[in-house]
C-alpha cells in the first residue's frame, strides 16, 4: 500500500515488455470500450483535435463527426470512441504498413505537434487503475491481455524487465517521481537492473 494505493505484487514481481512486432497493438482494438479518459481528458482530446486530424483514417473522422469525440460508457465512464460497434479499434488508432495500430497522438506527440503523449489509462496498460467505490483505497492491478499479451510476458522474461520498470514513465506521469521511488524501495529491489540481468543470464 503506498498513499492510497492497493498495489498488486504482480507489478513488482511479474516481468513485461510489449513487443509489438508480434501483438500488432491489440489493446487498441477488441476491448470492452474505447480507451477510459481521466476527467481533464476530454477537454484535453478537444483541444489537441484539430493538430491529430491529419493523423487519423477517413473512417475515424467520419465516426467521430457522428459520435463525438469522447462518448459516454455506462461501464467505464468517458472513453474514446471506436469504429462501428465496441468490439473494433479506436477512433485514434492507425495501422501502419506492418499492421502494427498506432495512437495518432502519441505520433503527433513525437513529431513535435503536440505536447500530450495519450491517455493515461492507455499509457500505463496493462496496469489498471481501479478507482474505490467506497472511498477507501485505490487498487493498482496487471492485467495483461490473456492471448495478445503473452509475447510480452516472453519478452520480459527474456529481458528481465518487471512491469513497473516497464511503466517507469507513465507512473511518473501519473503519481510523481515520489511515488515511483517509493514502489521501487516497496519491491525491495535495491539491486540495480544489470546486476539482476548478470544474476538471471
Ligand atoms: S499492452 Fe499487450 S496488446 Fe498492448 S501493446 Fe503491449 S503487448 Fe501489445
């Protein structure tokens, strides 16, 4: 537990890096919904709209002229909306010429276009963060896709990455350099990386 977060050893023991050469980033696609947005969201994908046009399928923009932007789920609260029913990729996904979606925010943010990467909730998968209904904690959950997701538990493996490593970037985004070194002390892994790699190798 660290502030008031209930966090899943999973993060700290489990080992993960996605290779997207083998899942093609399913966890754009085939969902129970669009990508869940934090409250600032919305407001933020309004904003940045106009500078990703240009990075999104004529599809996309014909679905979100018709759904809007965001899109209310009954489930998960404001999420991104996606082509035709739930079960199809998200309005903001993009194959490239090797199959592999790809955000169009995340590539206008590397382009320099604009200064938001993604939704967080998109950023920090596959940990999940399950707010409290009762108001006592938060949870902090791994949850990697059964079937899409296992080349990266293979690729962990092989690399000797934990999840929380992994997501060094998107914790800090979210929770703050004070947290991630607190989770880090929390795993008790004082041992750096290489060393750990020499250790398994
Ligand atoms: S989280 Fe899973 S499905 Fe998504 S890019 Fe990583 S390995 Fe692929």
């Amino acid at each position: 537990m660290i502030d008031n977060l209930l966090i899943s050893d999973d993060v700290v023991e489990r080992k993960f890096v996605c290779d997207l050469s083998k899942c093609k980033g399913a966890c754009c696609e085939e969902g129970d919904a669009g990508a869940p947005l934090e409250s600032e969201e919305p407001d933020i994908i309004l904003e940045m709209y106009e500078k990703i046009k240009p990075y999104l399928t004529k599809a996309a923009i014909a679905e979100i002229e018709k759904k809007g932007k965001y899109v209310y789920n009954r489930e998960f609260g404001w999420v991104t909306p996606t082509l035709g029913n739930d079960k199809e990729i998200c309005v903001y996904g993009k194959r490239d010429e090797r199959g592999i979606i790809k955000c169009a925010f995340e590539q206008a943010y590397y382009d320099g276009v604009i200064s938001w990467k993604k939704p967080i909730s998109c950023h920090l998968y596959p940990i999940i963060i399950e707010k409290s209904k009762k108001g006592s904690f938060d949870r902090m959950n791994y949850e990697p896709r059964t079937k899409a997701c296992k080349p990266a538990c293979v690729q962990g493996e092989k690399l000797q990455v934990l999840v929380y490593e992994f997501l060094k970037e998107p914790l800090i985004r979210k929770f703050g350099q004070e947290f991630y070194n607190a989770l880090e002390q929390a795993a008790g892994l004082s041992i750096n990386p290489d060393e750990r790699r020499k250790i398994a190798s």
